[in-house]
C-alpha cells in the first residue's frame, strides 16, 4: 500500500493565479505537490507563497532560495536569494510546465516550512529544468499555497494534485 494519501486536486483554467487553502493540517508532516500546466499566454515564471492559518497570504520577506537553473542549449546557472517575499519554482511558457514540490512541516507552528522542488518546462524550443530548495524563515502555520505568475498572464490550463507522506511505524 502507497503512503502518499490525496488530500486535493484543484483544477482552475484561464487563471493568473491559484489559492488553494486548508490542505496542510496536523495529519501529515510532509507534503508532494504535483503542479500541471499545459499553457501559458507569455513566457514567465511561477511564483509560490503560502497561506497561514488565518487565510492571509504570507508576503513577507522571509523566503530563502536556492535554485539551479537546467538549460538545453547554454549553460546551467544557479541562482539564490535570501529575504524575498515570495520564491519562483519554474518557468511557464507556452509548452507547459511540470513539477514536483516536497513541503516539510509546513502546518508546525514551531519550526520553518522548508521545501524541494524539481520541474521541467520548454522556452521556445529548448528545454527547461530546475531543481532547488527553499525556507519560509518565521513560524507561521502553514495550510495552503498560492500559485502565480509574476506578470500579466493567464495560465491556461493548472492542475495541483497534493499528497499527505504517511509514515508507518
């Protein structure tokens, strides 16, 4: 029997960007997101903040980054950051993107929410990679993320599956 569990799949269609609430709880220490999209009207980049406990979107600057950027025709590049509010996960482009992202304690309200995410996309037509980690440095509880494109345009098409981690003992 698997140990991940799905908590939720949202599906939102012509959207600039995504809230989905109350999908971290005390259930689960660890969480993977599959993010889906099949469209984008303009090259950009998907941006992740989180939602606390009381509804409100964390827009602090209090996110770390650390990221390596993977493309097929230069070289690979990383990028890091400290002190933002907000981290960028992958690009969107017209091809699509696909990614997967690992949340670690992010409902405790006693320790930072960490994550790791990989993703894969296209630019034109050369491929895209990444892969990266990142911290929310303040003690919130977390129960939800917000997904969004850091300029004007509409992801056509978005599907987040979320997976609680169970752990057997």
């Amino acid at each position: 029997m698997s140990n991940l569990r799905l908590i939720n799949e949202t599906i939102a269609s012509s959207v600039a960007s995504l809230s989905i609430t109350d999908i971290f709880s005390a259930d689960f220490d660890i969480y993977k997101l599959n993010i889906y999209s099949d469209g984008f009207s303009g090259n950009s980049a998907l941006d992740v903040r989180y939602i606390n406990s009381s509804g409100s979107i964390v827009t602090a600057s209090e996110y770390d980054y650390a990221r390596q950027l993977l493309k097929a025709d230069t070289t690979f590049s990383e990028d890091r950051s400290t002190n933002q509010n907000k981290y960028y996960t992958g690009e969107l482009s017209d091809n699509g993107l696909g990614q997967v992202l690992y949340l670690f304690n992010p409902y405790s309200s006693s320790s930072y929410t960490f994550s790791l995410f990989e993703n894969q996309s296209m630019s034109s037509t050369n491929g895209r990679g990444g892969k990266g980690i990142t911290v929310l440095t303040q003690t919130n509880s977390i129960t939800g993320i917000h997904l969004y494109s850091d300029n004007s345009g509409t992801i056509t098409n978005l599907k987040v599956r979320t997976y609680g981690l169970r752990v057997d003992s």
